[in-house]
C-alpha cells in the first residue's frame, strides 16, 4: 500500500533537524528502502503492507541516525487521494490545513471543540479517523496542529492544503 507520512516539526537541512539522508536511510532501517521525500517539511512517500510497523521503526532509527526525535504520522494515499477528491481545491486553498493526528475522529460539533475553535479562530471542515481538514479564518496563521493537540491530548501534524493538493496531483494517479 502506497503511504504518506508526516514528520512533526521537521524542516530538513536546519540545524536541529533529522536531514534528508537521516530520514531516507531511517525508513531504509524500518524496511523501506524506496521512499521518496516531497518538499523539505518531512513529508515522505512509502510502500507498506504495515505502515505502522514501518513509521515505528522509522522513528526510532531517525532518532538514532540524526540525534533528533521526531513523531511520525501516516496515512493511505488512497485516503488522501478521496479526501482531496471529496473537498476539492477551495477557491483559496492558502487559508486550509490538514492534518494528521492520533485521536480518533474529532467531533466538529462538540462544545469542546466549538469553543477552542472560536479562541483559535479557525473551523474544523471534516474530520476522520485521525485526519482532520481546518479552515483559518486569519490568513497566514496555522491553527491547526494545536487546536487537534488540545482536542485529542496527543500529538499532531499538518501541512497547507496546496502542499496536500500538489502531492496528489505528483503522486496520487496510479502511474504515480
């Protein structure tokens, strides 16, 4: 199964961050040699009958690697894909966020979360297991990663809907 995993806080090449060649070689570790890296955020594409097996093992092994522990959260690109599909691209994509978490799927409509989304100012626009999509009502602020981490009491990831929107459009056909 093809796969796209999310490293928190990763910007490759920074001091302080897992590089590139960690990351590459840390799912090679896991048992993924042929992994590709999309941007430089930690975003990575993977093969796995067991990516959990694998996103574990990669884990550890980038520790080890690089010095630098970092969560890593996974989803089936064929999810990604549907998702992408179900929402389409938003006339201004830039406000939206997706992001991977390890809560379940989060209640939109739950008091708890109407409120933290009304301080964040920011909407949860559909939810899944372990997914969500966020809209920010103020450009260029990424609520998010913290609204889920609160919502959840785990941690999260996100990246911009026009990162997710161009992955899809490299990755997501068949021929991808």
């Amino acid at each position: 199964m093809r796969c796209v995993a999310f490293m928190r806080n990763v910007n490759q090449g920074q001091r302080g961050h897992p590089s590139t060649v960690d990351i590459v070689a840390g799912f090679a570790d896991a048992g993924c040699p042929d992994v590709q890296t999309f941007q430089s955020n930690g975003t990575i594409l993977f093969d796995s009958d067991d990516p959990a097996e694998v996103v574990e093992g990669a884990e550890e092994a980038i520790a080890v690697r690089s010095g630098h522990e970092r969560d890593i959260l996974w989803i089936a690109l064929a999810d990604l894909v549907a998702i992408v599909d179900e929402h389409g691209a938003p006339h201004d994509s830039r406000g939206y966020e997706f992001t991977l978490h390890r809560g379940g799927t989060v209640d939109n409509r739950a008091s708890d979360a109407i409120s933290l989304m009304t301080r964040a100012r920011c909407e949860i626009v559909d939810a899944g297991p372990g997914w969500a999509l966020v809209r920010n009502d103020v450009d260029g602020q990424g609520n998010a990663t913290p609204v889920l981490e609160r919502l959840t009491g785990d941690r999260a990831t996100s990246r911009g809907l026009p990162t997710i929107l161009r992955l899809v459009a490299r990755f997501g056909s068949p021929a991808g």
